[in-house]
C-alpha cells in the first residue's frame, strides 16, 4: 500500500507534465526582469572614518591638579560615554552643517533633507575600544568619502569649541578664587608672625636643624666612646685571662709589689731557681747539689709566703703570679681607662635625652600651639603623628 506522501509527489509530477510550458515561461520572464532591475540601479558605495578617544581634562591641565575631575564618564553606571558622543555626531546641527558644507542635493536637485542624510549615516562604537566608526553610504564614492571627513571634521572643532569654553571657565574661576586663597594665606601668615612673638619663637626651622645637628654630632661622640669602651674591655678581659686573676686580686698583688721585704724574698727566689736549672744541665736529680739547691728553693719559698701573709693578711700567693706584676700594672691602667669611659658615656647620654626632650617640646609648642608641657613631652609616638 503507498503512502499518502508518495501519492501527493506523484501528483504534482503529473500537473508539472502537463502544465510544464506556462511554468517554464513563468521562470524565464521573472529570471530576466530581476537581471534587468540588476544592471539598471545603481551601485551604492560606503566611505568609513575612526575617531580615538583620549581621556583628556581641560579644567585639570590650567590647573595642574584635580586630575580625576572632567575624565569622560557616565553619569549613570549602566550608560557609555561614547554612546553620548555618537549622538552629538548624529544630532541635526551637526548633519545641517555638514549638508550646507558639501551642498548636498537630492535627486530632484534639492538640498538634502536632514532625515535622508541621517538614514544613510552611521555612527558606532567598537565593542571594548575607545573608537567611533563613523560612515555614510551614497551613489558617489567621493561624495560618501567627503561626508564623513567633514561630518568628523565639524564633529572636532564642534569639541574643541567646548574645551575652549571649560578652558575659559577654567581660568574665570581661577581668578574669582585667587583673590579669596590670597586674603586667607595673608591672614595665615599673619596668625603664624603673632604666634612666634608671643611664644618667642624667631625660627622653628633653624632651630630644629640646630638641635637635629647637635644630636647627630652627640650620638657619633656616643658611638666612639661605646667602641673605644669595648676595645678597652676586650684588652681588660685579655689581661685577666692572662693573669689568672680578677681586679680585687691585681690589688692585692700591687701591695706585695711594694713591699721591700716581698720583694728581697722574691729576688732570692729568682736567682736560687735559676741556678737550680743551670746545675740540673751537670748533674742528675740524685746529686747532692741539686738536693742542696732544692731545699734550699723550698726554704726560701717559705720565707716569701710567710712575708706575703703579713703583708696581704691573706692567703699566700703562688710565686708564678708575683712574677706577673708587670703586665698587673697595665691591667689595673686598662680598669681605670674603662671606667672613665663608662663615666664619660653616661654624660653624654644625659645630655642627648635632655637634648631630645627639648626638641620634641618645641615641636609640640609649634604644632599644638600651646606653650611647652610635661604632657607634649610625654606623648606618644601614636599621638605626635596625630598632631602632625
């Protein structure tokens, strides 16, 4: 059984057999009229231009400041600023001046009709750029190219006439305000001359790189002292290291250096040492004059601890440690020189805090404008920024 669609298709084949010559003639009558309207009309021919937009502000380069103010943008966040200047492209004084310009006529040999040129002018912002696309269509390819190089050319002056005119009142309001900020640095200067004669103030800024000056020179003086001070410990520590010995023992042994008794047991003791080691080159430890010589070091020992004893009232010192009474001298020499240091240090870091302190008060009398204080002097870091 067929179905309904293929019976239908066999139908139309029959009526087209049938009817084919009036289809036919049909087809070539409507083919030669279309190629006909085609070759008699005229081609029509579209001139572009691009115009770049740079954010430039009038107001801001008279003034050189408020460069945020005049920038292009829109009033409302959903609008397009370009948007804005297509239409002033597309407005009728700007297409009036275009049409009297080039002298555009219709085809009856009349001046163009604003509305007609519109129709054929198209203005468009390209998507993500800073660029209008301006372009009309016409018969006459010079004609469509001259009208958009006058529309863009009329369009810039038109927009250098407004700059002009912000330019102006720019300036205009630049010396309506001059005369204003004048009186009122005038009267600042004069409030600034009456609070120096009457806070006795001759120069904040003299004084200021004075006192800053004398602080510099006050901590390089501190930073000497504090390294001669650490040279000196070191060679105080060197010493001690050497000795064997603390500063209240160096004393002690001065004493004993003193003594002229200390000092004959001393000498003795050297010589008898010396000519110990010289016969212990001749003879062996078993002889008897190394015997002799050693008893007679013990004994000689002694006499010297017992004379130490009643020199110091102390515990007998080692000889090895009296034999260093030389370098004693210089240690107790380096304990002095420390110590001057440490007093001298102690002055000038008294002086820098009083200094500072100063300082700092006549800053806060000229910033606060308040006479000096014990609370602008105890001020925070925190609340003297504030001030500032």
């Amino acid at each position: 059984m067929e179905s309904p669609e293929s019976s239908r298709f066999e139908q139309y084949w029959w009526i087209l057999k049938r009817r084919w010559l009036p289809a036919s003639g049909i087809f070539v009558s409507v083919s030669v009229i279309m190629s006909l309207v085609a070759s008699l009309q005229k081609p029509v021919y579209v001139a572009q231009g691009l115009l770049l937009f740079k954010r430039l502000n009038t107001t801001s380069s008279v003034t050189e400041v408020g460069k945020e103010i005049g920038i292009l943008q829109p009033l409302v966040d959903q609008s397009n600023p370009l948007d804005t200047e297509a239409n002033i492209m597309m407005s009728e004084p700007l297409a009036q001046k275009t049409i009297t310009a080039l002298n555009l006529k219709d085809n009856q040999g009349q001046p163009l009709a604003i509305k007609d040129f519109l129709h054929n002018v198209s203005v468009t912002n390209i998507r993500k750029t800073d660029l209008l696309e301006v372009s009309y269509q016409s018969q006459d390819p010079k004609e469509a190219a001259a009208v958009v190089n006058q529309l863009m050319t009329i369009y810039l002056e038109n927009h250098l006439d407004f700059q002009r005119a912000e330019a102006v009142a720019a300036r205009k309001f630049i010396e309506k305000q001059l005369p204003q900020a004048e009186a009122t640095v005038s009267k600042t200067e004069a409030a600034l001359r009456q609070f120096k004669q009457e806070n006795q103030v001759i120069s904040l800024d003299a004084e200021a790189r004075s006192a800053i000056e004398v602080l510099t020179d006050l901590q390089k003086e501190i930073a000497q002292n504090q390294s001669k001070m650490a040279d000196v410990n070191a060679q105080y520590e060197s010493l001690q290291k050497r000795l064997g010995m603390n500063s209240k023992q160096a004393v002690a042994l001065t004493a004993l250096k003193q003594s002229p008794e200390v000092q004959e047991a001393l000498q003795e003791l050297r010589q008898v040492e010396v000519e110990l080691a010289l016969e212990r080159n001749r003879f062996q430890s078993t002889h008897p004059t190394i015997a002799k010589l050693e008893s007679k070091v013990a004994s000689l020992k002694g006499i010297l601890n017992q004379r130490v004893k009643q020199v110091s009232n102390a515990k007998p010192k080692p000889a090895s440690q009296l034999f260093k009474l030389g370098e004693l001298q210089q240690d107790l020499t380096k304990e002095r020189k420390y110590s001057a240091l440490s007093s001298q240090l102690s002055a000038l870091s008294s002086q820098l805090s009083a200094l500072s302190s100063q300082l700092l008060n006549k800053r806060c009398s000229a910033v606060l404008g308040v006479s000096p204080t014990r609370y602008c002097i105890k001020t925070t870091s925190k609340h003297w920024n504030n001030a500032e």
